[in-house]
C-alpha cells in the first residue's frame, strides 16, 4: 500500500483556538500576535523583506527600528500607531478579532513527499502555515480551521483523480463511514487511499490508477488516533478538497 506520500510518526496537529478577548499589554504581546495571526514568523518576515532573525529579535523584547517595525506591522496588516501605543488613530483599542482580516484562517500544511511509486521514510515533519478563506472552508467544505490540515500527494497511484503535486485538504474528524478517499499510516508509510467496505467486514484499499491492484483489509485492523507501530492501519483523515496547479 505504500505507494503515495510518505511520513514516519506524522504528528496529530494540536490545534489552538483563537481567543477573541485576548488582553495584549506591551508591545511585544501585540506584536506576538499580530503575528501569530498573519500565519507565523515565516510568513511575516518573507511578507515584511525583514530577516527572520530580526523579526525574532523584536518579539523576544530587542529595541525596534521605526522603518522596520513599519513594514511589519504593514505585513500584519496592523496600524503602526496600534502596534507601538495599543490604540489606533481614534484613540481606542482594537478588538483582537480585528487585528487581520478575520476571513482568514491559517492550516498546518505538512510539505511531506515521497519517491515515485513506493515512498520514504522521514523522521519528522514540521508544519508550514498557509491561508484559506474560513468561508470557503465552512461553506463549501463544511469545515472550521481546527478540524483540516494540507498535505502534498506525490506518485501516480491516484491518478487521475490525484496528481502529483496535488495539495489536499484533509478533514481530520472522526467519521463513522470509511467509504470515500482517506489519508493512513500503515507501516511508517503515509498513503492517500480510496476506501471501500464490503459486506464481509473487509475494507478493499484502491488506488485509482489501475496499475496499482487493490487490496483488503479486515475493517477490525483500522482506527483514528496516533499511529501505533503494530499492524493496524491508523486513519488521519477524509480528502476533503484538491488544489491543482495548471500549466
């Protein structure tokens, strides 16, 4: 089965819910979170042209640079008198929920790949953040930030539903039904899969490219969870969605 993407022990995301009525006192708490909110130090400093080890500086306390703290604060999509002085030009305080634009929400997105056809092995993978509308992911997804994550497919075995390059949003609920396109860890390995219960308690795993022969599995051997290492077939989540890029 080990044909898709790949990842040893890939971790379960624990999400963090955005508070609302956050109190931010000093500067560097409103910078901290301007931050966090705009997808993360990567993202500001890339957005901002400001190195990261700058950036890191400012939020651990360093003494700001007013040319710099501007475009960073442009970069948060924050006003430069709220980041320095906590008010804006009226002189009140800003809600929380309005320090970016609150359509956005941010995924962890695992840049997890493998070789062609048969997969590798890889000892961690850290989780990039990338934005989605939060409108797109509850209308038309049925979705909310805390319950999706991206990854990358790699390999031909789900063509042509699935490419390689594809980015898939994964809905990391637990739902009752196998039936449908799922990401599993199964022997180290992570693989995109189509699930499809039969009537005699088994689960034929398919790959959509027909090259690939399908195989079954007892339904007892699958679950949600962490991977455990033994001969279960731990379940991640359902392919909610695929983005593909045209050439």
């Amino acid at each position: 089965m080990n044909d898709v993407i790949s990842y040893e022990n890939l971790p379960i995301p624990q999400f963090q819910v955005d508070d609302a009525n956050l109190e931010l006192e000093t500067r560097s708490d409103r910078l901290r979170e301007c931050v966090r909110r705009a997808g993360g130090n990567a993202v500001v400093a890339d957005k901002a042209k400001v190195g990261s080890t700058t950036l890191s500086t400012y939020l651990n306390g360093k003494e700001w640079k007013l040319g710099i703290i501007e475009k960073i604060a442009d970069a948060c999509g924050v006003s430069l008198q709220w980041l320095l002085f906590g008010t804006d030009q009226s002189g009140s305080a800003p809600p929380a929920h309005a320090l970016v634009n609150d359509d956005i929400a941010h995924l962890d997105y695992y840049d997890v790949r493998a070789s062609a056809g048969f997969g590798a092995m890889n000892s961690e993978a850290v989780p990039e953040k990338v934005s989605v509308s939060r409108a797109f992911l509850r209308n038309d997804l049925g979705l909310s930030p805390d319950s999706a994550l991206m990854l990358q497919v790699d390999g031909d075995s789900m063509e042509p539903t699935l490419s390689a390059g594809n980015r898939i949003i994964v809905d990391t609920r637990r739902h009752p039904a196998l039936n449908g396109i799922h990401v599993l860890v199964f022997g180290g390995m992570l693989l995109v899969k189509r699930l499809i219960v039969n009537l005699d308690g088994t689960v034929t795993v398919q790959s959509d490219n027909p090259v690939y022969a399908p195989q079954t599995a007892a339904i007892s051997r699958f679950h949600w969870g962490k991977p455990d290492g033994n001969d279960s077939i731990t379940i991640i989540g359902r392919v909610a969605y695929s983005i593909q890029a045209m050439s």
